[in-house]
C-alpha cells in the first residue's frame, strides 16, 4: 500500500524528479470519465466527475484525467493541490499547458499509440469520400438500388495513383505517408521545418494545396494552426480534389469549407468540427461529405493503449519516477 500524498511529499518530488523507487505515494485521481481498456482498474482512488461539478475546491485530488477537454485557471483554481493533468489524447490544446506549469502541475498527452487508427481513419474517408461508399449505402439501404451494377452518374475519383498533401509530417502524418506506398500515391508534404524524409517530397503550403488531389491534415491545433487553411488557400484546390481532416476542425476556416462543399467543387472527409459535437448543418444532406464523430483514435487498441499511458504516468508520479509522456 502507499501513504497517502502529503505536501511534504510533493516537494520532495519538485526537488527530486528521480525520487527513490521505495517511496511509493498515494495519489487521489478526478477523472471526467471512466477510461476504456483493463489499465484502468489499477488505479486506486478514482472519482468520476467534471471538475464544473464539483461543489467546492478540492485539495485531495493530486490527478486530473481528461479527453480532449478544457484545463484552465478556473478548473485548477478548483484543485489546488493537482500535480499532473493526463490528458487522454494526443491533442492538448484544450489545456493551458502555461497555467499548468505556473502552479507545478506537470501535463502528459497519449502520442504514438493511436497513429495507426488515426492514419487508418484518414484512408477510410479518403476512399469513403472519393468512392461515395456511404452514399452506395445509402442507395442499397434505401431499396432504391434498382440495376444490376450502378450505372450512371454514381462514379467516384481514383484514390490510386492521385497526389496525396500531407499537412503535418509528424508520426500521423508520416503513418499515412508509409501507408499511400499501397496506393501508389504520389506523396508531398508540408510542415514548418522540412523533414530529412524520402516518403513525401516537400511543397510550400499553397503549392502543396494547388497540387494535390487530397490533401490531408495532421497538425495540431495552436495558435499558428488556428484557421491555417483559410477560404483563400482553399480555394487552391483543384476541382474534384478531396480534403481530409482528422486532426482539429478549428485547423479549417470552416465557414469557408461549407461553402466550398455546398458549391460542389471539392469533397471532404471529416472527422473533427470546430464546436463539437455541432456539426453546420448544411453539411448534412451533401452527397460530397463523409462525416464521422471524432473516431480517428476509437479502435479497441488504441483506446486501451491510450489508458495505458495515462495509468503508466500517473504510477510514474505515484512513484516519484520520470513521467514517460510530458507534453513539455
Ligand atoms: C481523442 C484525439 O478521441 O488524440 C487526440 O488528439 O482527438 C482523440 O484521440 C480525444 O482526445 C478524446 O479523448
């Protein structure tokens, strides 16, 4: 069994992060839900709750567990006694990761384990969108599919062969880069600083968008990346071309988006939206849009090594050990 966390505790663990492994401390988690996957049993003390909800500040929380959701003043006026946000994701821009490191709070995210899902993800709309799978479904679905092949006006766009515009080469975007070998695509990229790479060639931005059949976005979301592909670059695409989002729907001037797809002239696979769970509702009834509810990391897998991760830091603090997944 572990003691209990006291102050005393926590300063020996600021002033030495490798703190003997026979201490073993006793953290107290608030968690905003129940994490998938058996990690999740090894934690000790747990309460389910938003930090909103709480009636009163709470000193005996040393662990905040939240997906995707806001950290900021108030919700850490709320703990004073918090030591680490884990954030179950690898996305943290929800969380203030400055206010955190004002207060001591450490802040761990979840990378490297969801890439496959969110690169697999990222195929499944590209040939969902550009094949109108989820319109032949419909079709079927309907009784309305009268022909014995669908002839007609229901063609889609090739994905093999197609340039493919990566917009972040980080481990995503380079999952889904090694994956287009498959679909013989012709790969380009563009991030800040050029990557010493042979899977993708790399473009500036803009050509990189007046290039590409589909172009894919893999960035998060900063204040850099907010509004990054704006109704002007946008409009580089090429008619027919196919955006992908699985990254921030915030990345996206998503008026301007809506615009483009109502109009027809591209197409688009989204699994992120600016403020979810609302999705603008003049996508809905578009034949040119696949739309998924932020699924990118919801395989089994990778949403059990995800709590993997979050259970391993929080052992980590409760051991006085290195965090394995620090955002900074
Ligand atoms: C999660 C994500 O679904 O990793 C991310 O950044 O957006 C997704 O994996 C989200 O964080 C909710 O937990």
């Amino acid at each position: 069994m572990g003691e209990r966390l006291s102050p005393l505790c926590f300063s020996r663990l600021r002033s030495a992060p490798f703190v003997s492994r026979a201490i073993l401390i006793h953290v107290t988690v608030l968690a905003t839900r129940r994490l998938p996957g058996s990690a999740w049993d090894e934690l000790r003390d747990v309460e389910i709750a938003a930090p909103a909800e709480l009636d009163a500040a709470r000193s005996d929380v040393h662990v905040l567990v939240v997906a995707n959701e806001t950290v900021d003043d108030d919700v850490l006026d709320r703990l004073p006694a918090l030591r680490l946000v884990a954030n179950f994701g690898a996305g943290y821009d929800r969380i203030d990761v400055d206010a955190c490191a004002r207060r001591g709070v450490a802040v761990t995210n979840t990378p490297g384990v969801l890439d496959a899902a969110t690169a697999d993800l990222s195929f499944a709309l590209m040939l969902a969108t550009r094949r109108r799978v989820v319109e032949g479904d419909a079709l079927v679905r309907s009784g309305e599919w009268s022909t014995g092949w669908s002839a007609g006006p229901f063609l889609g766009r090739e994905v093999t062969g197609a340039t493919l515009g990566i917009v972040g080469l980080g481990r995503i975007g380079a999952a889904v880069a090694h994956r287009a070998g498959g679909f013989d695509l012709r790969v380009l990229y563009t991030q800040r600083r050029r990557a010493d790479t042979a899977v993708a060639e790399f473009r500036e931005l803009d050509d990189l968008l007046s290039e590409a059949d589909v172009v894919t976005l893999h960035v998060p979301l900063t204040p850099e990346t907010q509004g990054l592909i704006s109704r002007e670059r946008l409009a580089l695409l090429p008619d027919g071309a196919t955006l992908v989002n699985t990254s921030r729907g915030a990345v996206v001037d998503e008026d301007a988006l809506v615009d483009e797809l109502v109009s027809g002239r591209i197409s688009a696979g989204l699994d992120v939206f600016v403020h979810e769970p609302h999705v603008p509702a003049s996508l809905l009834g578009l034949p040119n849009v696949v739309l998924t509810p932020h699924i990118a990391s919801a395989t089994v897998e990778a949403r059990s090594a995800m709590t993997r991760l979050v259970v391993d830091n929080i052992r980590a603090l409760e051991r006085g050990a290195p965090l394995l997944t620090p955002v900074s």
